[in-house]
C-alpha cells in the first residue's frame, strides 16, 4: 500500500461511516485549531508529501525544523509536552492563512482529527469533553498508520516515526536508508525515544 491509497481509503472509509452514523463534522475550511497540535507523520508519508511541496513551504520547514528538534530534544520525556507544545500556539509551517497548504497530500493524523461538537472547543486555550474528538475515524487513521508503517519496514528494514515539521525537515535534508544510521542521527540530535520523540519500529 502507498501512501496516497492509504490517504483514499481513509477518506472513502470516513464517508462511509460518517453517512452510515449521520455523523457530520463541524470541521471546516478556516478553522485549524488542531493545526497547532503535536503531529507525528511516518517516513514513507514524508516522501509521499515532499514532492508537493513549494519553495515557501520547503523554506518554512527549513526554518521550523531546528526549533522542533531543540523542543523535542528538551521535551520529549515530560508526559505533559504535547499539551504544552499545543499552548506555545505554534502553528504547522504548512498551514497557509487558516488554510492546510498540503490539504489533498495532508497526513493521516490530520485526516483522521475529527469533531461534531463546538469547533471553539479545539482551540489550545479550551478544554474539550471527552469525546470531543471522534474516537472512530481516528481508530480508522490509526490502522492506516499502522499498515503503513508495515509497508515502511517491507522496504526499509524499519518503520520512523517522528514529528511532523522536523521529520520533513530531516527529510528535506537528508536522511540515512538504513537503521543504524537514522538511530545515530536521531541519537546525536538527542530526539530518539522517550515519550514523544521519534520511534524507530
Ligand atoms: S499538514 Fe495541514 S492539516 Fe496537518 S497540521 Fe499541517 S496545516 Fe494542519
């Protein structure tokens, strides 16, 4: 499976379910509260995605990238780094004037963020009630993922797994094929492993 028929199947999966639940998503062009968010992003999507990316956006992830990787490095132990990530109000360097700039070519994890309830309840300052966040359709992005990062280790030898500016950051510059050496790169940027950093399956 590549990434592009995992991106179709979760979209023709959601609809489904969503018309099947006459579920209907408050989620809406303009509203990118959960761009701000923690999102993480497998290798193979990462190259799937690199292609469609401008000068700018290239240029941006070259900027946001070194400071993703110094948070990570400092954060990624602490249990409440994702939320205090959330509240620093950095938005995706990909997100154009409320806009994904790589909506048809955007990750899993984004496709499968969903919401029926109040949008203002996404927002970094809210707290949102249980459920908030539809527990389906990101179960649904959750085994995409998953057979994703199986295809990954069929053609690498090794799944990576990391955040979503600073591994296209890494990608964009260069990364080691083989899985000694992206654990050494990972290792000497002090952002393998722990809780939030990148994981190497
Ligand atoms: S890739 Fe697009 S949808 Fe995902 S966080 Fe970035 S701007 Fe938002």
């Amino acid at each position: 499976m590549t990434p592009e028929e995992a991106w179709r199947a979760l979209e023709e999966d959601l609809a489904d379910y969503l018309e099947r639940k006459g579920v209907v998503p408050s989620c809406r062009a303009g509203c990118f509260a959960c761009c701000f968010g923690l999102v993480t992003l497998s290798r193979l999507e990462g190259l799937a995605l690199l292609p469609h990316l401008t000068p700018l956006q290239k240029a941006r992830l070259l900027e946001e990238g070194p400071r993703r990787l110094a948070l990570l490095q400092e954060g990624k132990d602490d249990p409440h780094f994702p939320s205090r990530f959330f509240q620093s109000r950095t938005p995706c360097p990909l997100l154009e004037e409320g806009l994904c700039g790589v909506y048809p070519q955007r990750p899993l994890a984004c496709r499968g963020l969903l919401t029926e309830g109040d949008p203002r309840l996404c927002a970094p300052e809210a707290t949102p009630p249980k459920g908030h966040f539809l527990p389906v359709p990101w179960r649904m992005a959750r085994l995409r993922m998953e057979a994703l990062w199986e295809e990954e280790r069929r053609r690498f030898g090794h799944a990576l797994i990391g955040e979503l500016a600073s591994l296209l950051y890494l990608l964009l510059k260069g990364l080691p094929q083989d899985r000694e050496g992206v654990e050494a790169l990972l290792r000497e940027l002090g952002v393998l492993g722990g809780r939030w950093g990148y994981q190497v399956l």
